[in-house]
C-alpha cells in the first residue's frame, strides 16, 4: 500500500475517533495494520478478554512469526490458563491447555507438562514457587507490563505505535480546501456558496438559470497513485503539506546539474532495484517547472482564471469547518544537554552509534580498532572487542602488506543496521567487519570483507529492493554495495577524491546514494550502475556528511573546508539549491566538524569544546553547552533515536552522556530496576514461579527456524532485555581472558622506589579508617570511617599522571556529586564492637557496606542509597558481591551464618558454618548434594 494510502487511513481513523466511532476505528486499526493502539490493547487485557486481545493482535503478528510473538502470545494464553485454574473450572483450563497452549509443546515438551501438572493441584498456589501469585488484578497488570515490553522490542510493531501528529480534524480540512479549489476553479463564483453533497465536484450555477457545466467526479483510487498528484503546498493560499516522493526530486537537480557550478544543489531522490526505463526517463526529462511555485500546468481557461485570482486574493476563508490551528510547542529543556554519566573508554573514541530500538544501547569505535559495547543506563561495559584480522588467508596481499608495514589501525566508522541485529565496522586500512547482535554481551563475528584500496571512510546499511545491504566507501576513489554474504552487488565509479562519506535514502520506492568526497564533490546514485547523477559542490569544498532528517524529508550537511570555516546547511530538495545556511561557528576548525539530528526539530554540531544546537526552522543557533568542561575542541556527538540521550567525546579517552528530564528519568528508571527488590520476575515463567522456569530455552528451536525474523536470536528473556535484570550480568569468560595478565611481582630494595601521598580532608578527630580498598578501575580510593561515613578520592589525568590510575606521585582529590551528599551507614548507638563492611561492584557503580546496622546499597555515581537491607541482630561483617553477577550478594553475619541474598527476586539463603564444613567433607558441589547426604 502506498504511502499516501496509509496517510489516508491515519486521518480515516482520526475522523472515526473524534466521531465517537469506536469499535470502527479498533476494527480498522486491526485490518490495516497500521496503528497498534496501545491504550485499547490495556484495557482489554486488564478486562481479560483474551479473545479479543488475540484477534486484535493477529492483525499486527503471528504466533511463529519472530520470538516476540511467540513471548507475547504465551504470556496472554498462559495467563488466560491460571485464571481458569484459579477459578476452578477444568474443563476450561484443559481447553485453553490444548486449544491454546499445546502449540508451545513444539518447542518445548518439558515446559508443556510442567504446566499440564498444575492440574493435578487443588489450588496451583500450593506449590511452593507460585505461594506468591496474587489475585486476578494484579497478575494481570504484572503481565501488561512484560506485554508491553515485548511489543515495544518487537521488530513487527516498528513504527506502529505512536500515532502521526495530526491537527484537529485534519480530514475535514482537507475536503475543505478541496471545496475551496473547487469553488476557485467555478467561472462564476458564488460568494457564498452552498455546498450540499460530496458526491461530486462542486461548481456554482451560471446567473440567468444557465445550465451549469457537468461536474467531474474524481475516483477515489486516485489517492493510492502519489504519481498523479502535485505537492499540496503548491495550491496557494491554503496550508502546505508534504508531497509524495517522485524522480522529479532527482530530476530537480539533474535539470541544473553542472560539474563546474557553485554550490546549488541539494536532495537526490534515486530507484528501486531495479531501474525500469520510464522511470529514467522521467529523471533525465522532468517537466518545466511553472512560474507560480509548483502549479501544474492545466491546459484549460480555468488554469488561467485561477492563477489571476491567487494573484489577487491573499486568503480564502474555508467554505465550512473552520479548524483552530495548532502548533507543536517544546523548549529549551528538551534538549540533551545535564551531564548524567561520563564513561572511561580507555582510547581515543572515532565513531559511535545507538542501537535503534535499545535506546541506552551504544557501540563505541576506537582509534587503537577496539569496538565497545556499552550499557549507558547501567554505566556499564558489556564487551570489548580488539582489532584483529580474522582470515589473513582472505586478505589483500596490499593488505598484509600494510599491516606488516604498520600494524597500527583505526575505527573510522561503527554502525547499526537499521533493525538492530547487525554492527558494521570499517577500518582505516582496507576491512570492514560486520558482528551479530544476539543480545546482553553478546557480539559474534558475522562477515570480514577486504572492501577497499586503503581506509574505509564511512560505513552504512541500506535496504535497496527489500534486501539488507552495506554500503561502503573509501581512499580508492570509490562506492561499493555488498550484501550479507559477502558478494559485491554494486560498485559505483566517478569520483575524482577519495570518498569521504555515504548518506543512502529513499523516497517511496526509489533508492538512492548520496556520497562526498574531500574535494568537495556531491554526487548520488541509483542502483544502477549506470553513473552519478549529480555533480555539485559541498559548502567548504572538502569533507562533508550528509543527513537526512528523522522523517526523511529534510536533507542537511554539515563540514569544514580546508580553511578550517564550518558549515552547516539544508538543502532543498526540489532545486538542489541551499535552502538555509546556519550561523554559529566562530573558531577555525582544524579538523571536521560532526553533526546530528533528532526529532526532526534538532540539529547539534559540535565546536569550539562545546556542542552547539539549533532549531531546524531558525538559522540562529538556539543555545551551546560544554558539558560541565572536558571536551575536545571539536566533539564527536550522536543523539539516540528518542532524542532523549546525546553521547559526545571528551578529551581524556571518554565519553560523557548528556541528557534532558526524560533521558535522566529513563536513566533512573533503569538503575532502580536493576535493584528492585520486590518486582516480578522477568523470567518465562509462571508469575511468581520456578516451574514454568523460562521460554528461551524453547526459543533455540524456534530460533533455527526463524532466521528471517527482522529479530534476530537474543537471549532477551520475556521481552525484558538482560541489560536491565540487574546492574550487571556477566562478561564473556573469552573477552575476561584476553585481558587477563599474570602478575608481575617486583622486589623493592631502593628506599627511593616508595613514596607517599597523603589524602586530602582525609584527617577526622572523632573517628578512624575502618576499611580501605581500591576502585576496580585503578583510578580511585574508597574509605570506610567508624562512624559510618564514606569517602572516595580520584586521581585525574593530568600532564603528571597521564593514565589518571592511582599513583603516590600525585594526590587524589576528594570526590562528591554536586548533590554534596555524603555516603553515610547506619550506626547502633553502642558501636565499640562493630565490625564495619565493605564491598565495591566490578564496574564501581556500586558500594555495598555496614557498620553494625543495616546494609546499605549506594550510587557511587550520586551517592544516594539504593536501599536498606538485613537488619541486626545479627549484624553483618562481611560482604561479597558474586564475581559475575552483582545481583547476588553474599553477607557473613556475626552468628557465623552466611546470607545469600538475590537482589532481583529479593529471596535469602541461609547457609551455617556446620552446613559448609559438611559439604567440605563430603566433597559437595552443591546444597542440594549435601541435603541428600543428611
């Protein structure tokens, strides 16, 4: 369907809606496919009416079409079961057993009996693990939640959540300045018509009872052919809309294309693969544009009468249904710009880029090749990947040569694929690299393609004819597509420089490239073969990028001339002209300025140790910040896809994540989540239970069989993503081990090989250093005082310490949040025989500590308390966190016992010294061998 037909059914149901038409706006919504009304969807699963809910759903996805879906619908029918269960009635629950849930045993046989027994029980509460299954409300709001998790992951549902941004009554509008048009093109205009029908076009009777021309009725299929449209802007003076994307975009610019010109140009729309003949046609001979901005050239008397009156008039009131207008209203706040974390990345950072669904997902590039997977949210590094050549054997012997010449390489350039399940990777020598995405901290090598004579330049997806494909440019002088394979699809010849960057696009159906090179040069392409389409000059003449804007109908570029001027443009698309020209660089650049956009409002460059902001609609800049200091002179930046969160760079090999009230609440969000003690579990399972222990495990069947699922195999649980089941999961044992050294004892024999340093504000008469211990970073001291008090120092990166890792050479300096809190246990009144307590996480997002009182989890990053736990007597005097799971904490107690405790399903194990020195004897593995012993 095109895209002028899915416009028409938004405002078909925007008309249903405001007319109180329910059940036909949820009946349309399901047929078209178009919307998912998450609002309906809740009140029907609250209400548990399931039949519904699932005929609503099967408009959107199927059972078996991705692992989302399998999730989502198990998670309704396994609910729709224990209400039966729980109401009693059997014979129900063995027809939801095996009209409904029997499907699941495909995949899963064990899991289908384990649910099957709950038949056998009186009241499925009496097994231990569902004890916690409350009423009927409350689980299914328990299951909403998850529910609307797993939709909002689910690739099917891209797009079809959040209703267009429509004025009031935007159909009526319409109709109304069609009315208008019509009424205008009428030799005799009444001037107060009466329009009584629709039916048919509107024309006033001639005076003197003159028999009025025949109206021609316009058929309705004419909407679903963009083609035979103008742009509705074009038939001033009623409001401009946006016009379906054609060839005559790209026609637009081929009419002035001039391989000598200034710089005129601007948007390329390009084919489909493949390229049918009249649509070439169409590029090369575009019609002569009129004199009045985009009127069609009607070959008829009334074109000429109406041109004189739109001359004359400046308005024309609407002939019924006046609409107020509306205008979309944000401020300054909405912008990213408080610090909410800085990450230490360790190398210079080249590239980064958020993943388009995981919005706290980010893929760092290096300059030393390393390529990080981090966890914003969480402050945490999921996996690190080192440059290496994965198949000499395959590569270049330029190439190897190379490398063995200097063995040095970069990032230039790290991507996403546009459904999340693919990370592209190009080099500064030759390669790209392409890893699958499979979720957590999970990166597995995919595809190593020698792609270019020397650096790859830029990197990025496209999907010409429904196929994914990566499209790549470099020092060679040229473009080139390959698909998932490996195989070279296209490679595109023409520039005269070596590529700087790529910008692929499409309109409708017609797929373009637009590349630049460093000198300067604009071209674009179809997936032809056939040659540029466009030769033009780049603002600065010399390295540019190109970006389009979220809703792909506004074109920028931003770059930096050889002079060091910045510019930062938008191009029209219909002229291939600059459209406007931003104003806000002050400094001589002495490299290339970034840019990025966001919410189709928001342009951001970074410049002059600041990131910069503009108001697309304002070539004024809107406001800068420097991120409370630490950036380089020209920052490297990139907004995520909620516009919510911007990464930029600093100048010590980090990066600092900015972000406005949204972004720091979704950050809060997720760091409380991770430490929610009383929350349901996340698991597949029965709510509250062990039996129905998780889907995933069922999942690697289905997975083998679902390959062409946008979603890709992750081991995403219940549609709740791994990441934010806890502060940390574990890291891969492959990527611990690489960076793994053995120790290097030193013997000191010199005096002069020891110094000391003192702490600053380290000196309290009233209390004493209880505990002492180091970050896991290196970079810091943590302090633990009698008196409950904690303090931490940090060495900077200076020009004494360049590594910023702890040294006597230099002093630390004490460390707060601008919050100025302290981090402060709780401590008995009688505290002579304390045993005070320490413990840092392995990421140093977290401290765990006691002094004779309750345990307390702090934020190392503000220092407020996550929450309270174990309250004496007995008091603890030991803490632990798990080596890889910081979830689970282990706590010795002054009683000799040990406490286990998991922070996400907030449940404690109680183990004693008698149990351990058995289990010492007996040589067990575990409580449960012991248990069989005793």
């Amino acid at each position: 369907m095109s895209s002028l037909s899915r416009e028409l059914v938004f405002l078909i149901l925007q008309f249903l809606d405001e007319e109180k038409f329910k059940e036909s706006v949820h009946r349309l919504e399901q047929e078209s496919g178009f919307f998912f009304n998450m609002k309906y969807f809740e009140e029907k699963a609250l209400a548990g009416e399931w039949d519904e809910i699932e005929k609503y759903l099967s408009g959107f996805t199927k059972v078996d079409d991705n692992r989302y879906s399998m999730k989502i619908f198990f998670e309704i029918r396994k609910q729709k079961y224990l209400e039966a269960l729980d109401r009693h009635d059997r014979a129900k629950a063995v027809e939801i057993l095996v009209k409904d849930l029997k499907v699941f045993s495909t995949f899963n046989e064990e899991l289908f009996k384990e649910i099957t027994q709950l038949l056998t029980l009186e009241n499925f509460r009496e097994n231990e693990q569902l004890s916690k299954y409350g009423d009927t409300r409350s689980a299914r709001t328990i299951m909403l939640v998850e529910l609307k998790k797993l939709i909002e992951a689910n690739p099917l549902f891209r797009d079809k959540l959040v209703f267009p941004s429509l004025k009031t009554s935007r159909l009526r509008t319409l109709i109304n300045q069609s009315l208008n048009w019509q009424h205008q093109l009428c030799k005799n205009p009444r001037p107060n018509p009466d329009i009584k029908t629709l039916f048919v076009d509107h024309s006033c009777s001639p005076p003197n009872g003159a028999r009025a021309p025949t109206p021609v009725t316009l058929p309705v299929a004419a909407v679903a052919k963009p083609a035979t449209y103008a742009p509705l802007g074009a038939h001033a003076p009623f409001p401009p809309a946006v016009a379906a994307a054609n060839a005559n975009a790209l026609a637009g610019w081929m009419m002035n294309a001039n391989p000598s010109s200034s710089i005129q140009s601007s948007v390329v729309a390009a084919s489909s693969l493949p390229v049918q003949p009249n649509q070439v046609s169409v590029l090369k001979h575009p019609r002569a544009p009129s004199n009045t901005l985009g009127m069609i050239d009607y070959p008829s008397s009334d074109h000429e009468q109406l041109k004189k009156r739109l001359r004359a008039s400046q308005s024309v009131d609407e002939a019924t249904y006046p609409v107020p207008s509306q205008q979309a209203t944000w401020s300054l706040d909405d912008l990213p710009r408080a610090v909410a974390c800085t990450m230490h990345q360790g190398s210079s950072v080249v590239s980064m880029d958020f993943h388009p669904f995981h919005h706290t997902l980010l893929v760092v590039g290096c300059g030393d090749g390393e390529i990080t997977l981090w966890d914003v949210g969480l402050r945490e590094r999921l996996v690190s990947k080192p440059f290496k050549i994965w198949d000499m054997s395959n590569c270049s012997m330029m190439l190897q040569a190379a490398i063995v010449k200097d063995s040095s390489i970069s990032v230039s350039r790290v991507a996403w694929s546009p459904d999340g399940n693919f990370i592209g990777v190009a080099f500064t020598k030759h390669l790209i690299h392409l890893y699958t995405y499979q979720g957590s901290n999970d990166l597995c090598q995919s595809l190593e393609i020698d792609a270019h004579v020397g650096g790859v330049n830029d990197l990025a997806f496209s999907y010409p004819n429904k196929q994914l494909c990566i499209v790549t440019c470099g020092d060679d002088k040229l473009i080139r597509v390959w698909d998932l394979s490996g195989r070279k699809l296209f490679q595109f010849e023409g520039h005269e420089a070596p590529v700087y960057s790529v910008c692929p696009h499409q309109k409708e159906n017609i797929h373009f490239i637009f590349s630049t090179a460093v000198d300067g040069k604009i071209k674009a392409w179809l997936y032809d073969n056939v040659g540029s389409r466009v030769d033009y000059d780049a603002p600065g003449l010399w390295c540019t990028t190109m970006l389009y804007s979220a809703d792909g109908s506004r074109l920028f570029s931003c770059g930096t001339s050889k002079e060091g001027d910045s510019y930062l443009v938008e191009w029209n698309e219909s002229e291939g002209a600059l459209k406007r020209t931003y104003i806000g660089f002050r400094k001589k650049s002495a490299g290339v300025v970034q840019f990025d956009t966001t919410r189709n409002r928001i342009l951001a460059a970074g410049e002059d140790n600041q990131i910069k902001f503009w108001d697309m609609d304002n070539v004024n800049m809107l406001t800068s910040t420097e991120a409370e200091g630490g950036l380089p002179s020209l920052p490297r930046l990139r907004f995520n896809k909620e516009g919510n969160l911007l990464v930029v760079t600093t100048a010590d090999q980090g990066i600092k994540i900015l972000a406005n009230a949204d972004g720091l609440r979704a950050l809060r969000a997720i760091e409380t989540r991770a430490y929610e003690t009383s929350r349901a579990s996340t698991e597949m399972k029965v709510p509250g239970s062990a039996v129905v222990t998780t889907i995933t495990p069922v999942l690697s069947k289905a997975e083998r069989v679902d390959r062409s699922s946008p979603a890709r195999p992750s081991t995403i649980l219940n549609g709740a993503d791994s990441a934010a089941r806890g502060i940390e999961k574990p890291r891969n044992l492959e990527d611990i081990s690489d960076k793994t050294k053995p120790w290097e004892l030193t013997e000191i024999v010199d005096p002069l090989q020891c110094r000391v340093v003192a702490m600053p504000e380290s000196t309290d008469s009233a209390s004493k250093v209880a505990r002492l211990l180091y970050t896991n970073s290196g970079i810091g001291i943590l302090a633990l005082w009698s008196n409950g008090v904690q303090k931490l120092w940090k060495w900077n990166r200076t020009e004494q310490n360049p590594s910023g890792k702890a040294t006597a050479a230099v002093a630390p300096q004490h460390w707060q949040p601008s919050n100025g809190l302290l981090m402060t246990n709780d401590v008995p009144e009688n505290a002579e025989d304390v045993v005070p307590c320490v413990a840092l996480s392995k990421n140093d997002s977290y401290v765990m500590s006691a002094c004779g009182g309750k345990v307390s989890l702090f934020n190392m990053m503000n220092f407020k308390v996550m929450t309270t736990f174990m309250s004496p007597p007995p008091a603890s005097t030991f803490l632990a966190f798990h080596p890889q799971d910081n979830n689970i904490i282990a706590i010795g107690m002054e009683d000799s016992t040990i406490q286990i405790y998991n922070v996400r399903v907030d449940e404690v194990i109680t183990l004693s010294i008698f149990f351990l020195l058995l289990s010492r004897f007996f040589n067990c593995s575990n409580v449960s061998e012991l248990l069989c012993y005793c």
